[in-house]
C-alpha cells in the first residue's frame, strides 16, 4: 500500500487581498496551482497551521472535475474549509481529530487554496497532508 | 519462523522460489550468503531535456534530472544507471556466467503516488486484462502498482521500469532500494524442489509478472542454468512430478 506525507505551504502573494494560493512542498520541483488526487487514492488533511501579519481568510476547495481548467477555462470549485485568522499578527494551529478527505474516484478531484483579505499582506497556511490508497 | 528479515529479503540458508507463471515453470534458489545495500538513488531514471508522454494527450519536455512533470508518463522503459557497473545502464544486469548471483531489490518510490510497473524485456506491455484484449500499464486504470516495488533480477534478464506521475504537481523523484545480493545454489533435489514449489517447505516465493514474454524469460534460464525450470505440478501429483524433476535434473550439464 502506498502512502506519502507532505507538508504543503499556501501562501498569500502580498500584494492583492484575494487570490488563489500557490501551493508549495519539499516535493514540488515547481509550485502548483491545485493538487489532483490520482486514481484510487485519497487526499487526507490532518492538520491547519497559519500564520501571518493581516486579517486573512484561507478556503480549501474541491472539484470533482479538474479537466475545464486544463483547458484555460475554471473548473467549479465548493468550499470544504474555512479557515479566519483575526489576529493582526501570530498564528493559529488546528489539529483535526479525523481529517478533511478528498478521494481520488475517478483521478480528475483536485483541491485548492484560496485567501481573502481587508488589507493585503502576507500570510500562510500550512497544511499536513496524507495522500494514500489505505483505507 | 520466517524465511525474510525486516526488508522482506531471503534470510541466509533459506529457500528462494522464482516462478514463471505463463510458462507453468519454477526455479529454486537455497540462498548461501548475501549482501544487504540500502541505496538512496538520486532520482528516477529520467533526464533533463527528455520528452514524456502526457495523460492528456501530447508531451512535456522534462525541466531537470529526476524530475517527473505533472500528469507525465514515461511511454519507454527505463532501467537504472550506475557508474561501473557491469552495465553502467543498468545496475541490476549481470550476465549469464554470474550463474550463482541474484539481486533481489524493493524500490520505495517517493513520492509514493508515483505508478510504476516492469516489463521483462524492456518495452514489452505484461499486463492484460481478459487474455491480450485490454493492456495495463502506467498509462492505463489498471496494471500498475504506486510506491513500492519487488523485482528478483536473475542473470541476463533484462527488466524496464516505467513510471508514471498522474497528479497536477510537477515532482522531485527518488527511490529507495533495498538491495539484496544473493550467493545463490540452484536447488536440484527433487523432494525438496517439489516440496518447496508446491508451499509445503519453508520458501520465499517471488511470481515473474511475466504473462506474455515467458518464452525469453525460459530461453534466458535455460542459457544461464542449463535447463527450463522444474514444471509446477499440483500437490495431488507427487510421484510424477519427483519422475519428472529426476529426469530433469539427469540432463543438466553442471
């Protein structure tokens, strides 16, 4: 049975108050956009940590059908997280006691990261993510 | 008591079972003495500049050594260089006079998403579904494995690895191996050829997943071991198997 942890960093650009994070991991050899789930495999998140200096609202969101987007058209996205971070500066860790799942049904899922912000300004959410094909 | 460590490899003095399923055929190893390696190898065998195939359709030119481009297959078999080796590209080839050599290896692919299959000889598609009508592969549903894998490599048998990245990430490949190199004998009693084939003594059993090129596989042991394998008989058929391993093991030239 395969199973790989990473650690993946999403990251507000610091200059605009809404976006679509890249996604960053010592595994990325480039950042990505988004993160398809292959084939038979699931997308667990067990734990949220964020930080920065701004008000910031990070969503995770989830397509069942990634492919639109390869196209240079948008893929529809739902909101399956929600995380506010109000603190004009520190950090916020949330542990999940069973964590956000994404099943890789039929290998087109995918999940993203997006921010909102009041004021621009840099923030992160670091995310401790399994992706297997263990039950 | 079993007969592999920690690793999943043969311990000394124990049993290795090779067997050819297409071709109804088994080998049986007594393992004298090994070597153990565990090798971190930099990066899957894919370099900077090659073109992968895409599961979108197309291609994609690799950006550096190792790297795996976002939903990329690799459509050729590859086998693993290394400097010095008998075949410097292929770390794992050994030729037939090396009769008494087997490497034995479990490759932990990372990321471990990464699909991977064999193909023995490189290039030649193993896998089908409903006899030849649907191949399996990296590029397909079915007929690929994600992370980890276990070859036996027995000597002039060439063996491919194809791999495969199906998510929207551009990967840092690498694989750990763990590597055993057996000091092996050929086991040519046929009590014990029998009994270990058919599960009733104590042997590692490893499955060639060979199930279209079973002729190259024979043809290769028979140039390296003098003979085709023993046939694998039911349990139920003892005594005409024993005749039959004896008849064998008459003719080998040793």
């Amino acid at each position: 049975m395969a199973r790989q942890l990473l650690t993946i960093i999403a990251s507000t650009d610091g200059q605009n108050t809404s976006g679509q994070c890249k996604l960053y991991s010592s595994l990325f050899a480039v950042p990505a956009d988004f993160i398809v789930v292959p084939l038979g495999m699931k997308l667990r998140i067990w734990q949220k940590r964020m930080t920065g200096a701004v008000d910031t609202e990070f969503k995770i969101e989830y397509t069942n059908d990634i492919t639109p987007q390869f196209s240079g058209q948008e893929a529809t996205w739902t909101t399956i997280s929600v995380d506010k971070y109000l603190s004009s500066q520190g950090e916020v860790n949330i542990g999940l006691s069973k964590p956000i799942e994404v099943f890789g049904r039929t290998g087109r899922e995918a999940i993203r990261v997006t921010w909102s912000q009041s004021t621009a300004g840099f923030a992160t959410l670091e995310l401790e993510v399994e992706i297997t094909d263990e039950d | 008591m079993s007969v592999i460590d920690e690793f999943g490899l043969v311990k000394p003095n124990k049993l290795l079972v090779v067997i050819v399923p297409v071709s109804e055929v088994a080998l049986v190893f007594r393992v004298k003495y090994r070597k153990v390696f565990r090798l971190e190898y930099p990066g899957l065998p894919i370099k900077k500049g090659e073109t992968l195939a895409l599961y979108g359709g197309g291609e994609i030119i690799v950006p550096a050594d190792g790297v795996m481009p976002a939903m990329s297959f690799t459509f050729r078999s590859r086998t693993f260089p290394y400097p010095g080796a008998f075949d410097e590209t292929d770390m794992f080839y050994i030729p037939k006079e090396w009769s008494d050599t087997i490497f034995h290896v479990h490759h932990h692919i990372k990321p471990a998403w990464i699909r991977v299959e064999i193909q023995i000889p490189p290039d030649n598609l193993q896998i089908a579904f409903q006899r030849d009508k649907i191949s399996g592969g990296v590029d397909m549903p079915f007929g690929f494995k994600r992370g980890h894998i276990e070859v036996v490599h027995l000597p002039d048998v060439k063996i491919g690895f194809r791999f495969g990245n199906d998510t929207s990430v551009t990967v840092l490949t690498g694989d750990l191996m763990i590597i055993g190199e057996y000091n092996v004998e050929l086991v040519l009693d046929p009590e014990v050829v029998f009994d270990a084939i058919v599960g009733k003594a104590p042997a590692y059993v490893y499955t060639y997943p060979t199930y279209k090129t079973g002729e190259y596989v024979l043809s290769k042991i028979k140039e390296v071991y003098g003979f085709e394998g023993f046939p694998i008989y039911p349990e139920y058929k003892k005594s005409e198997a024993i005749n039959k391993y004896k008849e064998i093991i008459s003719k080998i030239k040793r």
